[in-house]
C-alpha cells in the first residue's frame, strides 16, 4: 500500500495556559449556573475577594447567585442562609474552608449549583439537596473518596468533581451511593498518581457517559488497564484523560490496547500532556483498531523523540475514525516535525482541526489528498493568504468535498482574493474569516455556493455590505465597526436567513422587508427601543437577540417590554435593562412599569370620550335641575342688552326720549302691573308710560298710543292669554314694530306672564309669534329667587338710554294722571 510522507510547518507555540482541570470546569460551571438560575440580576450577589469572615446576615431573601469565593471564612454557618429558600447558585471557592456546618442546606433545597473546589475540607460534607445538579468538591484535602449516604438523595445531580492530592486510592464501596443516581459526567483525581484502584469501583455507576480522569499513570499502567475495563462497563461514550503521562515519562507497553475492546467509546481526549512521537504511534494504533470516532489533542507538548518523526503504521483494517483535533500543540524541538502515514489512515476523515498550533503553510499536497474531508478549522494559527493559497503548489482540486472552512485567528488580509479562490472549492458553503486583518479596497466575486460568512472582529464599517455575496443566507459581522443599518443594505441578500450584528454602534432597527429572516442578532449595540414597525417586515423571525443596549424606558418602549412575544428573545429578562432615564436607570426592564393609557393615544380618546360625554351629561342633568338654562337666557340677555346699548350710543345721543318705556298690558293684568312692575321699574328711577296715567285726555286712543310709543325708548309688552285677545294690545304691538322698523331694531321687550300655547295664539297675532321666535323675551318666574334675577335683567334693558336727555315729565305726569276720573279709567282699553 502506498504511502505518503506529510510535512507540516509547526512554530514553536509558547503561549501560556491555563489548567482546564481548575480554570475550565469552574468558568463552565458558573455559565450553566448564571443561565439556569438567574431570572434577575437584582437576585445576584458577588462577593468575591471583599476579606470577609463570616457571611452576612442581611442577604436578599430572594437572591438566587451567591458568589463568596476567595474569603478568608474558614467555616460556613447555617444561620445566614436560613432566609435564602430561593438560592439556586452558591460558590465558595478558595475560602480556607475546613468545616460546612450540618443543616446547613436545610433552608435551600433549590440549591441545583454548589462549587466548594479548592478549600481545606479534610472531608466530603453530608449532603440532602434534591435538585442539586452539578456539585463541585475537587482541590479538597479530604483523604477518601467514600461518598456519605446522603449522595443517595441526589436524584438529580448530572456532574460531580472529586479531587484531592490525599486521596491516593479508590476503594471498592466508595461510590456506593451513586450506584443507582442518573450522574452522567464524573470528573476525578487530584492530579497525583494513585497507589490503588479497587476493580469494579467505578463499574458501579451504570448511568456514566462522560468520565474525566485527573490522574498520571506513569509508574503503574495495570492500574490504567483496570480501569479501562470499568470503564467499558458502563455506558461512557466520552473518556477524558487529563495529564495521564508527566513530563518526560517514558512509556513502555501498550496500556491502551483495551480500547480496541470498549465498543461503546466514540470519543478520547487527551489534555494537558506530555506525548513522545513513539507513544503517540502506538496510541494512535490502538485507536484505528478501535471504534472511536473522534481523536482530541488539547494544550499537549510534542516531543519527537524517534529519528523518522511519527511514522504511522499500515493496517488491514476498516477504520472509524472520521474526526482528529490538534488544539494548542508545543513543540519540545524547534524544528518542523514529520508525519508519515497511510493515505487510506486519513483519507476517510471528515473533520480535522489544527488550533493553536503555530501553523503558517498549508502542504500542497494535504489540499488534495483529504478527499472526503468536509470541515476544516485551521483556526489561531499564524496563516495568511498566500501561506493558505501558496502560490508554489499545482494541483488539480482543492478539498473536493469541503463545506466548512475556518480560517478564524489568523492574519489573512485581501477579502478580494479570498473571494476569487474560494471558487476552486466547489462545495465549499461556510467560511469564517473572523479575527483577522481583512481589508476591503476591491470588488469581490463570490461564489453562489457560499452561503455563509463570518467576518466578525475585522475592522471594516458600512462599506461592507457591499463586498458580500447575494447569495448569502447567514452573515455574521458581529463587532465589526458598523454604525448604521439601513434598508437599503439588507435588501442586497434575498435569501439572508441568520443575521449577526452585535458588537457595534448601531442605533436605530430601520424597517426591513426581509420575510426570509429567522434570526437576528443585534446585541451590545447603541439601539434605544425596538418599536412594532421595525419588526412589521419580518414574518419569519424566530430569534431576537438585542440585550445589553442602551435602552429608553418610556413609552417607546411599552410595546416590546409589554406587548412582544418574549420567547423570540433567548436573553430576555437578564440582558435587558433601563439606561435613561437617570431615575430608572440600571432597572431591568422586566421590572419597569408604565401603563397602557399613558402611551397608547387611542385609547386615551377612547377613554376620555365616554368619560366626557358622562361628565358632561352629569354637568347637563345638575344643570337643569338647578334651572340653568332659565338663568343662562337672563344672562344671555343681559349680555346682548349691553352690547347692543354699546353699538347705538351715538344715534341715542341724538335722539330725545320723554320715558324709559311705554308698557302695554291688557286690563286684566293691572294688579300685576301695578303690584309688581310699575313699583319696581320707578323705584330704581326709570320714568313709564302708563295708559291709566299718562294718555292725553281729549286724543284718540290710536294717536296716545303712537305718541307714547315714539317718546318712549323701549316698548315693553306683558303677555298673557289676556293680552292676545285684547284688540288695543294689537293696536300696540302694531304700532310698536314700525316703530322698531324705523328706528332701531330692539325696541321691544316682552314678558310673558304666563305660559301661552302657540296654538291659542288669534291669526292676528301672527306678527307676535313670529316676534317670540326671533326675540328673546323675559318669563316671569314664581321663585323668589328668579324674580331678583328678573328685575335686574329688565331693569339693565331699559337703563341703557341716557338719563340725561330724558325730559323731567314727573310733575306734569302726576297732574294729568289726577285730572282722569277713576271710572273712565276701564274705558281706555
């Protein structure tokens, strides 16, 4: 079988790491406990590093975060926690704590996180929490790993860490109690190599999928093997061996040829180790032979510590293997190491990463020869565009079956010439050119099968949108530099489906007509509300990332804090909070409150209308209940009255009138014009004519009343049912209209007496309905307290004339009015 001889140029990687036996899991616990605990972020508490001794006392009885790490506490007592029912997250690592006092968890039984690693405990505490999920006790100084009974009533727990550099063997009854639990990930070792392994100790535990050993294997691999054989016992998948060689350990044997034997395992890890190229070959043997699936190298340092580097050996064998992982590799010798191997090892590979390894040449050869390769990540290397392009190699086909590529981390620069060689890749659909250097200064010529592009942290502005490809379906420019989003931008990709915007310095979410997006992500931006219009053209949208935004909590907001389906929002309350105005300032906005009326215009009217129209009903009703609309005729009159005075002072000062007012009456009414009216009218100093008194004796009657009327500057009518069937009264009111017609149009002044129906009205008196209809007129009112109103309004119509030019008829009225005989007087009418 043929064989081929691979070179890969590998720098010297010399970053530091960190253990992710200590620093990984503790970030991964504290991420699944934020996301799965907290609701708000008014209920977190981080009290980390603040030197505190004991815990206090005044906690939130709401908190669900609680954060005591690095405190010198040395104890926890039960007494601050007994108000916290509704803890869910605690951590207390590195607190010196050597004693957990019992009842402490008595109060919190929605306790599901719990992270006491790296303390003094010289002893793995009782433990009664039904909901507890992942439990973290590792870096401990406990000497034992025998589990308490109490682990019994973990019915929930998923992960447990257990580590101490104590605890030098595993006992056959040490994990009794979790024999029946449902734990899916146990994490052990204290990173010092044991002295015993108890067979059948971890075999116990049927429910393992995922185990995470921490311990070197260096001096007694038959330990190794036994556990091995546990292992496959249970129902592990993923096998995680975390420093199981030190530096410089020289292994002899082969202590993994049980993994040819564990058909269950599909994945293995190998992280934080020290691996010579004679180790890895046989390593790597037992892995072809076996049925996993997938192959990890993390944070290793690669000695090649045989004369022909790694040569991989030739084997008449169907392999499984379809995924290999090179992330964080260092070289122990400066110098480009050598691969060798079958092209039927990787030929059927279908994933392959090399991170972090330094890399700066992509081997002519290795485009070719991955036929069935379909992801790529060559990510945090050192490459650019010709080291990936190199223009020294000549080949056929490029990666003939790849569809993802991940160029992500490193120093590619010419967006136009990575546009142009992407078209050899006919399959290519995705390509992450995220944290590089990407300049944009000419046109670029996408191919229509790239449907997916990441150029996230490169620095390129607006402009970008124009440098894409229509035929996009997912475009993640997240921190990019954006400071604008328009319209006009997304309307160039028809097809766009994902949409990823955070990180930059947009403001304002304009109205996209894009029915094909389902997912949009425009978090860590500068928008200040998201109304109902700017998602109006978006029917698909299934997810809306926009947390942390310097949001307006007023009524621009109540729509999408009130209204809007919140299950669209996977960030949604925690992410969300109020930054103007200063008064609510830093509330999260699922705390905010405003009501609908105040922010809805429409229903404001709707409201308001009804409640008008009742108020003004109300207003109505009290209105004519206490006779407004008879006291609103008499002010009305009193106004027009004055006004009209106002409009005819000049021609009154030429005219020369011998009485305030002629009063018309029919007989039958005298004692009322003689009780009420004539004593009131003259009492306040107005001069009238009176037929009984003032008409000249010797005259026709019709030549009195013309006189009368003309020397008089108001003609003052009272009606009564009386007045409409005396033939003189018509004689009067006659008279009296010509008189206005001549002179001035509101000479006349009617009283009505008593209530008269239209309908009894003679046809000679048409004149004075029509007159009733035009004019307003004063009705006398019973109510003591109208009639004061009454005499005010009369007496203001006839005081509007000038006093002054009214003759002084006093004394000659009181001598003619004597000289009539009191018989004669009825003949007048």
């Amino acid at each position: 079988m043929a064989s081929k001889s691979v070179q890969v140029v590998l720098l010297l990687w010399t970053t530091t790491v960190l253990s992710w036996g200590t620093f990984g899991l503790a970030e991964l616990i504290e991420d699944q406990g934020y996301a799965s605990c907290v609701t708000s972020r008014r209920r977190v508490q981080n009290l980390s590093g603040q030197n505190l001794t004991n815990v206090p006392l005044d906690l939130n009885n709401d908190m669900q975060y609680l954060d005591l790490s690095h405190n010198p506490l040395v104890k926890l007592q039960a007494a601050p926690f007994q108000r916290l029912s509704q803890l869910c997250f605690l951590k207390a690592t590195s607190c010196g704590l050597r004693l957990i006092y019992p009842g402490l968890f008595f109060h919190t039984q929605k306790l599901k996180f719990l992270n006491i690693s790296h303390n003094l405990l010289d002893y793995i505490p009782d433990l009664s929490l039904p909901l507890l999920k992942i439990l973290d006790l590792a870096g401990n100084q406990y000497d034992s790993y025998q589990l308490p009974g109490t682990f019994q009533m973990l019915a929930n727990l998923s992960a447990l860490y257990l580590g101490s550099v104590n605890a030098l063997q595993v006992d056959f009854n040490d994990f009794d109690s979790l024999s029946d639990s449902s734990l899916h990930h146990l994490i052990l070792g204290g990173g010092v190599e044991w002295q015993r392994y108890d067979q059948g100790s971890l075999a116990k535990m049927k429910s393992l999928k995922k185990i995470t050993l921490k311990v070197p294997f260096c001096e007694n691999l038959d330990l190794f093997e036994n556990l091995l054989e546990d292992v496959n016992k249970t129902q592990t998948t993923n096998l995680e061996l975390v420093k199981i060689f030190p530096d410089l350990c020289n292994v002899t044997g082969d202590p993994f040829r049980n993994l040819r034997t564990m058909p269950i395992v599909k994945n293995v890890t190998i992280l934080n180790t020290w691996i010579n190229s004679s180790f890895m070959m046989i390593f790597m043997k037992n892995v072809f032979l076996s049925n996993v699936v997938t192959i990890t190298f993390e944070n290793i340092t690669y000695n090649e510590d045989t004369p022909e580097g790694l040569k991989f050996p030739t084997l008449n064998h169907t392999m499984v293997i379809s995924s290999v992982i090179f992330d964080r590799v260092k070289h122990y010798q400066y110098k480009y190491p050598t691969f060798e191997m079958s092209v039927d090892i990787y030929s059927k590979l279908e994933f392959v990463k090399f991170s972090g390894t330094g890399m700066n040449i992509v081997p002519c050869n290795t485009m070719a020869s991955l036929p069935s390769l379909e992801t790529l990540d060559l990510s945090n290397n050192l490459l650019s565009d010709l080291g990936f392009w190199w223009p020294g190699c000549s080949y056929t086909s490029v990666f003939p079956k790849l569809r993802h590529l991940s160029l992500s981390k490193n120093r590619f620069v010419d967006l136009s010439f990575i546009a142009q060689q992407t078209h050899q890749m006919k399959y290519l659909e995705s390509l992450d050119l995220s944290f590089n250097s990407i300049v944009l200064d000419k046109p670029c010529f996408w191919p229509i099968h790239i449907t997916s592009l990441s150029l996230s942290n490169n620095n390129l502005g607006n402009k970008v949108f124009s440098f894409l490809s229509q035929y996009l379906q997912r475009i993640d420019l997240s921190k990019t530099g954006i400071i604008a989003l328009t319209r006009e931008d997304l309307l160039q990709f028809p097809m766009l489906t994902h949409l990823f915007l955070s990180s930059n310095s947009i403001k304002v979410i304009p109205t996209i007509l894009s029915p094909t997006l389902v997912s949009l992500y425009i978090d860590q931006n500068s928008i200040t509300s998201i109304s109902r219009e700017s998602l109006a053209g978006l029917p698909s949208l299934r997810t809306l990332k926009a947390g942390n935004n310097t949001y307006v909590c007023s009524c621009d907001s109540y729509w999408f804090i009130n209204t809007m389906n919140k299950s669209f929002l996977p960030d949604w309350p925690l992410d969300y909070t109020c930054n103007t105005p200063p008064s609510v300032a830093d509330l999260p906005m699922s705390e905010y409150r405003t009501s609908r009326m105040s922010c809805e215009a429409w229903l404001q009217a709707a409201v308001a209308l009804p409640v008008t129209m009742l108020i003004g009903l109300a207003f109505c009703s009290a209105f004519y209940a206490c006779d407004g609309v008879w006291y609103t005729k008499m002010l009305w009159m009193w106004i027009h009255v004055k006004r009209r005075g106002q409009k005819q002072a000049n021609l009154l000062n030429n005219t020369t009138f011998r009485y305030h007012s002629f009063i018309s009456y029919s007989h039958q009414d005298s004692a009322w014009v003689e009780s009420k009216l004539v004593p009131s009218l003259e009492g306040a100093g107005l001069s009238l004519c009176i037929h009984e008194r003032d008409f000249v004796p010797g005259q026709w009657i019709v030549d009195n009343i013309i006189n009368c009327v003309e020397a008089s500057y108001k003609t003052l009518f009272v009606l009564s049912n009386h007045f409409v069937q005396s033939e003189w009264c018509n004689y009067e009111l006659f008279f009296a209209q010509h008189r206005a017609i001549d002179s001035q149009q509101d000479s006349l002044v009617f009283i009505l007496l008593e209530p008269i129906p239209t309908n009894s009205l003679p046809k000679k008196f048409l004149k004075l309905r029509r007159l009733l209809m035009q004019q307003t007129y004063l009705e006398w009112p019973m109510d003591e307290r109208k009639q004061q109103v009454f005499w005010v309004n009369l007496r203001s119509m006839l005081q509007v004339a000038d006093h002054r030019i009214l003759k002084d008829m006093d004394l000659e009225l009181t001598q003619s009015a004597s000289l009539i005989p009191d018989d004669l007087v009825p003949l007048l009418k």
